[in-house]
C-alpha cells in the first residue's frame, strides 16, 4: 500500500510462487533503486543467474548510477566433489570479473565518448584440485587495469576500500608414504605504496621503495625420517636419517622511484636476488642405557650451491660490489649430543571424579658445537676473499642461502619439562587423563663468549582445564646476573657477576607475558527465576606434546 501520512491510499497485488522444488534455477534479478551523493541516481543488482547443472553457476550483475557510470560483474563458481578421472577427481573454484566504466565529467550522455570516460577491470581467480588423495593443486590470480581501482572516490563498496593489495601465487604438492615434493611461485603488490605520495615514507636511500615482488618458481623435495638399516634390535637399527632439497629461480624486488615529495617517477627499478640450491641432510642414533637413560647423537649437514655470487673490487680507492656469474658451493655443518630421561610421580587424590595426579618430570641435558667456517681447514678460503684479513668478503652474502657463519659455538642447554596428569573417572566406569599444568624452563651456557656466558632461563606454563580446553599461558624470563650500577638508575645493566642462589639471592625476573584464548558467555534471566547452563562439561585424552615432539 501506498501511505500518505499513514493512510492506506492506492494498494498493489502481491504474489509468491513457489519454486521448482527447492533446486536451483537460472533467471532474472531484479534491481534495487538508490541514490549516493558520490554517484548520483540508479539502480544496482540487475542482472540473471545461470546455473546449468549441479557443479555451476554463474551470476552477471549490472550497476548503473548517473554521476559515475556503468558497472557489470560476473562471478562465476565452480566445484566437484568426485570424479572418475585423475582430472575431475575433486576441484572447487570461482572466478570474478568487474569492468567499470566511470565518467570523468557530470553529463552521463558522455558514456559513450572514450575521452571522457575511465575504464577500470578487476579479475580475480581461485582454484582448488586435487588429482589423488596425494596430489593437490592450488591457484590464486588476481589483476587490476589501475593501481586506485579500489580506492577512487565513487567507489562505495567498503570490502573493496579496503583492499590494499593483489597477490597471485602457484603451488602444487605431491606426498609419498615418507616422502614429499612441492613446486610453487609467489607475487606480491602493495596498492597501498602506490596511491600515496613519496613523503608519506621512509625512503631507501632517499629515493627508493619498494612495492611489489616475484618470489620464484621454487621447488622443495623432502625424505622423512627413516632407518638406515632397516629394523632390528641391534644398535645399527637405531640409525635414522632425513634429507631436504630447497631450490628456488631468485625473487625479483621492485621499487618506486621518488620523482618529488608528491610523485612517483613513470618507471620502477628492478633488485634481482639469485636463487640456488639448499641441500640438507641429518643423522641421528639415539640409544637407551640401563631402560631409562637415552642418549642421542646428532649430525646436521648442510650443501649450498649459488650459480650467481658477489664479490668486492676497488674502483678509485672505494670498495664496490659486483655480481659474478659462476658456481660456488659451501659445506657446512654442526652436531650435538643429547642426553634425556624421565621421571614419574603419582599422588592419590581423590576428589569427586578426580582420582589422582600424575607428575611426569622431564630433563634433557644438551650440548651442541658449530665450528668458524671461516676457518681455513672448515673451507674458509673457498667461501671468503681475503679471508684471514679485515677486508674478508663473504662470497655468500645476500644470497639465497644466505651468509656464512664466522662465529665458533660451543653451547651446554639444561631443560626441564613438567606434566602434571589428573587422572578422571569418566561416565562408562574407565578412566581419562588430562593435561591441565605443563611447565617448561630452559637455560644454556656458551663456553666461548667472554661475558654473560649463561643465558636468562625462558620458562613457559600453559594451564588447561580437567576438560582440556587451555585457560591461559605465561611466559617468564629470569636473569643469574647481578646489575651494575646504582640503586634506582633507569639504565643498569647485567654485569657479569652471578647472583648468590645459595645465599638467598634469587633470579631476577625480567620480562613477563600472559595470553589466554579463552571466550566468555554472558546469560542471565528475569529476576525470581534461575537459568542453567545445558551443557556440561566432558573428559577427552590429551596426549602429551612434548612426548610427541621427542619421538
């Protein structure tokens, strides 16, 4: 009905029907009329659905509105649940188009003259498979005609206001029983750089920023953990070992080119960073002494190929790097040895369904050298010129697999973990365990630093509740060094001069954190009534983390 001060004046019929039995039917979609001050009278959402069968559709849509212009948008979405075939064994995806053609005058009759008229085109693609249970495919594209496509003044979407960047990316995975391969590509562009003026930023140099990256293509290949010599109970059995490959093309970097305070220079500039090929392999042989004492040995090897490597020359008496085209390879690697147990408390307590606590105690005591590749007989002169001299140059520096290690480390690491277990009687007369305290502390000491040879020790609690959803986590850091300085100075420091733990003295806590994940639910009711929560709480087996972790 039409009203006129709430009075029913002309009234129009109104019809439902129904549809085809629920299923999805192509048609029509009526638009709805609305008027914005950035752009002006129209209509939005006149379009027609299209579904042809069970495993598509598509949506076409037309805005059109009398200060901006016309806009049409598609969205097409696909997916396939199971095939018969390798190539439609599952898949899902949606591709989106919009072309928006905006007047850049008030006169819509200029819609037609290119002149007066910007055209923006958005495409964005996503695209999900899997070929087998141990393949997948995933693909992500997204384009944009103008950098301020999404942020001009007419546009009224706020998704789309608030979309800062594109990313486009490639990646393909394939799994074996212990093994896997994975290939992929990465692009990256900040809109957010480009639709601001240079001022805006911290510069590079005072002139440079960068905005947009290709990383890749790259492709990883790992074998997991296996035995070297098969199964058995013979010592040699224990030996296991792991192997990794990481290869990568090199990733191109661009960056604006400040022109003045408030534009940006028409071209970019383009920093290549050479890919190479990483190669790491480790051994391990853990054995158990006397049934409760494990004692694990470990090598960790590492292979690293460049095809692109920097070197330094003078030119007019400065120093100058400069990229070589040739091969360098670099060895390096560390080892440590691993000694651990564990020890088991159990305490009755008995407390409704709770029937007892179980303390399981954890020490590991570590020790772990890396040597100073530098170091002529750990190959120092084959990874640095000059090498020996306060002009060496790391061959490696900047590149794919990064820099070589200068620094000798001998390094001792104490750490202690605790489980405290509540033991439950559950509803079918059994038992369940809980793990509702974890407390975690570890410390290390560097025999070669010259000062503060022991580090701060890093505890970590995590409380749940007996139903096993974590309440909380804290994390503490303590200090065994006395500070320097006066009493109420704001800059003291560790001096290296150890507290008196025997004496009294204890550590001194340096930083704290506390998180917690937990999600409260306000209910009440009317006053004179009493409203009760329905669902009650259950028991499940948590199993260990750490038990996990170790094995």
């Amino acid at each position: 009905w039409l009203h006129i001060y709430d009075v029913p004046i002309i009234g129009l019929p109104l019809a439902v029907f129904p549809n085809k039995g629920g299923q999805r039917q192509s048609g029509w979609i009526m638009p709805s009329f609305d008027s914005y001050k950035s752009i002006g009278t129209g209509f939005r959402n006149f379009g027609y659905y299209w579904a042809p069968n069970d495993y598509m559709d598509e949506k076409i849509l037309v805005n059109f509105f009398d200060e901006q212009g016309i806009h049409l948008s598609s969205n097409f979405k696909y997916k396939k649940r199971s095939g018969s075939r390798w190539y439609n064994f599952q898949y899902n995806g949606r591709i989106s188009g919009t072309i928006k053609r905006r007047i850049i005058t008030d006169e819509i009759i200029d819609l037609a003259d290119e002149q007066y008229v910007r055209e923006d085109q958005r495409l964005s693609w996503n695209h999900s498979q899997k070929f087998d249970p141990t393949q997948r495919l995933a693909i992500k594209y997204e384009y944009v005609s103008n950098k301020d496509a999404y942020q001009n003044d007419q546009e009224v979407n706020l998704q789309n206001r608030l979309k800062q960047n594109l990313s486009s990316s490639f990646n393909y995975s394939k799994n074996w029983k212990t093994s896997s391969a994975s290939l992929g590509f990465n692009q990256f562009r900040d809109l957010s750089i480009e639709n601001r003026t240079p001022e805006s930023f911290y510069l590079n140099e005072g002139r440079y920023k960068s905005y947009k990256y290709e990383d890749g293509p790259k492709f990883n290949f790992r074998i997991g953990s296996r035995k070297i010599f098969g199964v058995g109970d013979s010592w040699y059995n224990s030996l296991t070992s792991s192997y990794s490959m990481n290869t990568s093309m090199g990733r191109r970097d661009h960056s604006l080119i400040r022109e003045s305070d408030s534009t940006w220079a028409f071209d970019d500039t383009t920093k290549l960073k050479y890919g190479g090929i990483k190669h790491s392999a480790r051994l391990s042989a853990p054995q158990t002494f006397f049934k409760w004492l494990t004692v694990n040995p470990n090598l960790s090897v590492r292979e690293d190929w460049i095809f692109n490597y920097k070197t330094e020359t003078l030119v007019d008496s400065l120093k100058e790097e400069r990229n070589v085209r040739d091969f360098k390879r670099r060895l390096t690697w560390n080892s440590s040895l691993t000694v651990n147990t564990k020890v088991y408390g159990l305490f009755p307590f008995r407390i409704g369904k709770l029937n007892a606590i179980r303390h399981v105690i954890t020490p590991s005591l570590r020790y772990n050298y890396t040597p100073d590749f530098s170091d002529p007989k750990f190959g120092g002169d084959l990874y640095f010129k000059n090498n020996g001299t306060d002009d060496a140059f790391d061959y490696f520096k900047g590149s794919y697999v990064g820099s070589t290690s200068k620094t000798e480390k001998k390094t001792y690491s104490l750490s202690v973990n605790n489980i405290f277990q509540a033991k439950i009687r559950n509803e079918k007369g059994g038992y369940d365990k809980s793990n509702f305290l974890i407390w975690n502390s570890s410390i290390s000491y560097n025999t070669l630093k010259d000062s503060l040879q022991l580090s701060e020790m890093t505890s970590n609690v995590r409380v749940k509740s007996l139903s096993g959803s974590e309440l909380f986590r804290v994390k503490m850091y303590h200090n065994f060094y006395k500070l320097g300085g006066n009493e109420g100075d704001d800059d003291r420091k560790p001096i290296d001069q150890m507290l008196n733990i025997w004496g009294g003295e204890l550590p001194r806590l340096t930083r704290m954190s506390i998180s917690t994940d937990m999600k409260f639910k306000l209910f009440g009711s009317a006053i004179g009534t009493q409203l009760q929560n329905a669902e009650a709480d259950t028991t499940e087996d948590i199993e260990d983390e750490f038990y996990s972790m170790e094995k």
